[in-house]
C-alpha cells in the first residue's frame, strides 16, 4: 500500500494498531445500536398502519400530508399524487438532519465505514478525500436542514398539546401517551437545539459579545446543551422508536392506553 498508513514517510508499523484497549467496544456497540434503530424505523416507515390512535400519532407520520392517512390524523394536502406510505414524505427531512449531524457522522463514519474505527487504528480505505467531493460534500446542507427540524419541532409540540385529549376528542384529559410524547419532543427540542449550527447561529460571527448580550445569553445556553450533544442524539433517536411503538401497541388494541384523568 502506497497511500495512507502505507504512504512513504509513514512509521512501517506491521501491527493492526498497538492498542491494548477494547478500541473496538464503542464502535461495535454504536453500529448493533444503529442496525436496531434503522430495521426498527424502516419497518414503522412501510408498516402503514397503527400510527394514530385518538389523540396520539406517531413522529414517524406527523405531519400526516397524504390523501390516504388513517381518518383524523392528516393534513391531505397530497392526496392526488402521493398515495404512499405518508412517512415516506416526512422521514426525508428528519433523517436528513440526523444523516448530515455532525455527532452522526463522527459515529457511522468510525462504526459502519471505519474510516477511521477509532484512533490510532488504521481505516482499511486506500484513499481519503474528506468531504470535499460529491456526495460528501452534501454534509454541508446540515445546517439548512437545522431550519427545517425546527420546524418539524414545532409540529411535534402541536401533536403534544392535542395529546391533551381523550379518545373522542374532548380537551383535558392526560395518559401515557401524553408523556411518552411530552419526553419525545423535549428530547427532539433538546436535541435539535444542542446543534452544533444553532450554536453558530446563536453566537458566530460575532466580534463583541458584550455587544449581543441576548445572542450572549442563547449561545451559553445553547453551549451548555451542545456539550450533550453526542447523549442528546441517542436518547432522542431511541425515544422517537419507543413512542412510535407505544402508539403502535395501543392503536393495534395490543395495550391500553393509561388514562390519568
Ligand atoms: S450537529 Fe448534530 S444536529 Fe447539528
């Protein structure tokens, strides 16, 4: 090998790495938790069905926009050209916002491509070419993508506060699902907001904070979560399967939504 580790003016080394350490632990962890989370996601995404039980819908269909949503939890708007499963449309921007994360990609680049598997140890990949060529170098739309998640925030806090109904219809009534969906979108907030570009947003480009004490005040604020970040993205991501599979199980009569009043 000519290049990279193998490259002239690299130290010969014979050994895979000389970590003694299991190295390997975080990586092998990271990819079974990621092959769970996407053979999880991708069935709720073609399953089609048992995502909105009254006052309940899944994150994986909301906003529900095509003609053939389960009655009551749509918007329709396209009904004529997209009947398809409605989590198709919506999934698109979410996973584009988690896939170009730059935590994520820190993740899948060292467990799924081992480029590297982690420090010190060699990526068995002859070239490196960075984020500078296509389709790499569509990481850089993350942080447009960062306006669209807000933006799917919002309509997940929506779908919170209609939680606060019953079966019918009728306003002040609480269940579980009401707080399976209250942690849901705290994390998704906590998470979105934690962004490495929210932290840019809030503070970048900025020469004097004492100039900007309120963009000051949001960007140690938004520090603070960021520092989280890596926790943040888990948690959110294993909580939007778990509410998905809790108003799958009550929408399939297989549970019983706790009804608190
Ligand atoms: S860096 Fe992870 S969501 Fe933006």
């Amino acid at each position: 090998m000519t290049t990279g580790v193998g490259a002239p003016g690299r130290a010969q080394i014979e050994a895979r790495t000389l970590r003694t350490d299991r190295w390997w632990a975080s990586p092998a962890f990271t990819f079974a938790f990621l092959l769970v989370m996407v053979v999880y996601l991708t069935w709720a995404i073609f399953a089609n069905k048992d995502y909105f039980w009254e006052p309940y819908i899944s994150p994986m269909y909301s906003p529900c926009l095509t003609g053939n949503c389960v009655p009551g939890s749509g918007w329709g708007w396209f009904g004529s050209i997209a009947p398809i499963t409605p989590a198709i449309i919506i999934i698109i921007f979410p996973m584009g916002f988690r896939v170009t994360c730059y935590y994520y990609r820190k993740a899948y680049y060292r467990a799924v491509w081992r480029s590297p598997g982690a420090c010190a140890v060699p990526e068995p990949h002859r070239k490196y070419t960075g984020e500078r060529r296509f389709p790499l170098v569509m990481q850089n739309l993350h942080r447009y993508f960062w306006y669209i998640a807000v933006v799917f925030a919002i309509i997940l806090t929506a779908d919170f506060v209609m939680s606060f109904r019953d079966h019918q219809g009728h306003w002040g009534h609480m269940g579980l699902g009401t707080l399976v969906l209250l942690v849901n979108v705290a994390l998704i907030w906590a998470y979105t907001l934690s962004c490495h570009s929210c932290r840019h947003i809030t503070g970048g480009r900025l020469k004097h904070f004492s100039k900007h004490p309120l963009r000051y005040k949001a960007w140690t604020i938004v520090s603070k979560l960021n520092a989280k970040h890596m926790q943040l993205a888990w948690a959110s991501l294993a909580w939007i399967g778990l509410t998905d599979l809790y108003i799958r199980l009550v929408a399939a009569n297989i549970i019983t939504d706790l009804r608190f009043f």
